[in-house]
C-alpha cells in the first residue's frame, strides 16, 4: 500500500503545479523559450508562486 501511495505524489505534485501556474497566467504566451522554462519551474516550484516570488527567465 504505502509504495502505491508514494507513487503518486510527484502526479499530485505536478497537477497542483500547473494550476497554480495555469492561475497566475505562466501558459498565456508559450512563444520563447525563456517563456516556457519559467512555466516549467512555475510547475516544479509552485509553492514559491503561492509566497509571492516571481519566476521568469529571459534569454
């Protein structure tokens, strides 16, 4: 049981991830690079969107 349960937290974490990321708007203008590698680390580190911290990455 506890294998099955461990394995779906990097899933839980993930959807919770691109929620948050889908809310605060990092998927509206997928058009650079810089722009889809802030989305990614917006879904990796969501709870630092949820503090207030702003991820972006210009290239």
């Amino acid at each position: 049981m506890r294998r099955s349960s461990a394995s779906l937290l990097p899933l839980i974490w993930i959807v919770i991830g691109v929620v948050v990321a889908a809310t605060h708007h990092f998927f509206d203008h997928l058009t650079t690079i810089g722009a889809i590698l802030s989305a990614v680390l917006a879904v990796i580190l969501w709870p630092l969107i949820l503090l207030g911290v702003k991820i972006a990455i210009v290239i």
